[in-house]
C-alpha cells in the first residue's frame, strides 16, 4: 500500500493534514530530554491511576491546596492529544507550546464543517507559535526546531488542493499564507479549470454554466458551522499584505473571479464560508460550481483513531466480557454526549487563544 501510494500522482493526492502536525509533533517529542520527561510522567500517573489509596492522597493534597480534585490523565501512543492532556495535568511549562497544536487537531478532525480550506491556514499559525523568543531555555528552544523543521517539510507536501480549498474560501481568498509565486499559480489553476468548464461539450454556451446554480443541490450548503471562538484567536498573526495583480478578462465567467478575487468586504473568521456562497452563488454561480467542489471535509484518521482508542478505555482487564453490540451503543453514546459538550467549543477555543 505505501509502495503504491508512494509511486502514484501526487497532483491529486490530499493528505491528512492532521496526521502530519501530530508526526511533526512526534518528532519533537522525540528530544532525549523531552522522552525522559514524558517516561516519567508516564510512571507516575500510571502509579496514581493503578492505585486508589494514592489517589485519595492526591485529591486530599488537591483539597489541601485549594485546587479541584481531578485525576491524572495517562496517555495513549496513538494519540498525542493525550500526552498533552497527562502533561496538561502534571506540568505545565510544556502545555503552552502543545496546546495550540492540540487545537488545531481537533479542529482539523472535525465532521460538521469543511475542514479543507482552513488546513493551510492553521498550519502557518502554527510554524508563527514555533517562533523562538529570547526568553525560551535551550530546552525549548531544541523542542521548538525539531517540530519545526518537520512541520516545514510536510507543509510542502500538502498540495495545490487545500491550496485551491483556500481561494475559495472567502475569508482566506487572499492566500496571505502563501507565496506570491504559489498564489499565481493556485489562481491560474483554478482560472483553467473554469475555462474547461466553459468548453465542456455538455454546455452549449456560457451563460448555460453561469445560470446552472449551486442552490440545485441545495442541501450541500446545509452546514454547521465549526465551533467559533478560538477560530478568531488563531488567526490574529503577523499575515503579510497581499497584493491582488491579476488581469481582468472579457470573458463572463473570468470576470465573476475577477470580481470575486478583488472583493473589498472582510469575511468574519467565524462566518460559515458555505453560508457565504449560498447567499451570494447568484452573483458568482460559475465559481460557485469550483467552491462545492473544493469546499469540503478532508478526510482524517483523527475520528478513527480516537474511537479505537475510546474503545480501549471502555474494554479492559475487569471489563472483558462486553458483547459486539453494548460496546457498539457505549461508544455510541460517548460520541453523542462529547459532540453535544464540545463541537461549539472547539472553533471557540480557536478563536480565544490567538491561533487565527
């Protein structure tokens, strides 16, 4: 399979942006330093978690000390989430360096809304947060330039798609994330393919492919919208000032790009963009057609990963004996009851902790 994968187009290949920032992560985590802290969080949470008389300890300490009484988090391999978690719960210095990747994992395996044009987007707040400062300790100063690099090396391998994504997306249309040589060459991608649906043998002219409306199918602008707050904050970084030089063309379709690409309005972060195009596709309906294209849901092995590894918390030593189906309706019934907690607050936090 990864043979195959490896030998195969890469034009069109959409990789798991989510996946790649946990393996940059992951390179960072694999500091000596880093690996010897985490073995020995591992340890003693493992020691609280295994005991009950150690955990009455800990939460007398806790009430003690005025903290609220909550336990260790152990971490999963799988998930890196976790080990931000179980340092989250022990030591706190790392967390403010893990955190706003933790987020945008989240962020990025979400279901409800498209996740594909906000990929590039977070990935350059991300390498912003990776920033040395003068008063990181050499510490965090290596654990910064691991991720780094790593992160780099894969944002060059995420592709023109989730770039295209972007454009279309109204608050991020102006590429800012980009180079000025990788922005002409997304709008000159996405200028060709509606001049192939102009020339496509099944329209007979233009105004037949302007007319053609995405309101048609009218439920695949049904959303949610992600969850807010934190959206805003994670976009609120140092983006350069894009300059807009494209020529205009007489064609009507290349002028309803044109029109688009030059829009003078803001599009608020947390505004749905399929919203956006569902209130405005009479104005713009060619480019309409290349949003309900490219405005999706990349697929992740986010959700996947996580329900197995709910399904190991569930099935354990003393709990061995769980039938296929009361399994099936306990991750069911966790899955609904964290949706319902959490899908609002997750672009929230986005919003409130500056990563937009």
């Amino acid at each position: 399979m990864v043979k195959a994968i490896n030998s195969m187009d890469k034009t069109y290949l959409v990789r798991c942006t989510a996946h790649s920032k946990q393996l940059s992560i992951n390179a960072g985590l694999q500091n000596d330093m880093v690996k010897e802290i985490i073995n020995k969080l591992r340890k003693i949470v493992g020691n609280f978690n295994r005991s009950a008389s150690a955990q009455n300890e800990l939460e007398n300490e806790q009430e003690k000390c005025g903290e609220k009484k909550h336990k260790l988090v152990q971490d999963c391999v799988t998930r890196w989430n976790s080990t931000c978690d179980m340092i989250d719960s022990v030591l706190k210095y790392l967390l403010k360096l893990l955190e706003p990747f933790k987020i945008v994992t989240k962020v990025l395996g979400g279901e409800n809304y498209t996740t594909a044009s906000i990929a590039h987007r977070l990935i350059k707040s991300l390498l912003n947060t990776l920033k040395v400062s003068e008063i990181d300790t050499n510490f965090l100063t290596t654990v910064k330039k691991l991720i780094l690099d790593d992160l780099k090396y894969r944002r060059e391998m995420m592709g023109l798609i989730l770039a295209k994504s972007s454009a279309l997306d109204p608050r991020f249309r102006e590429l800012k994330f980009l180079s000025e040589e990788e922005k002409v060459t997304v709008w000159k991608q996405i200028e060709n393919e509606l001049k192939e649906l102009i020339t496509d043998p099944e329209i007979e002219n233009e105004e037949d492919l302007i007319s053609e409306s995405i309101l048609e199918n009218e439920e695949h602008f049904e959303t949610h919208s992600p969850p807010r707050k934190k959206l805003r904050s994670l976009m609120i970084d140092s983006d350069d000032d894009d300059e807009d030089d494209y020529s205009v063309t007489q064609s009507p379709t290349m002028k309803q790009l044109e029109e688009y690409k030059n829009l003078k309005i803001k599009v608020p972060y947390d505004q749905d963009p399929l919203n956006w195009w569902k209130e405005n596709e009479s104005k713009y309906s060619a480019v309409s057609l290349l949003a309900k294209k490219y405005l999706s849901i990349v697929a992740t092995g986010v959700p996947c990963e996580r329900l197995f590894s709910e399904a190991g918390t569930i099935i354990s030593k003393k709990r061995n004996r769980l039938s296929p189906e009361r399994l099936n309706q306990l991750l069911f019934l966790n899955s609904y009851f964290k949706s319902n907690s959490s899908s609002e607050t997750l672009m929230e936090k986005l919003l409130e902790e500056d990563i937009f």
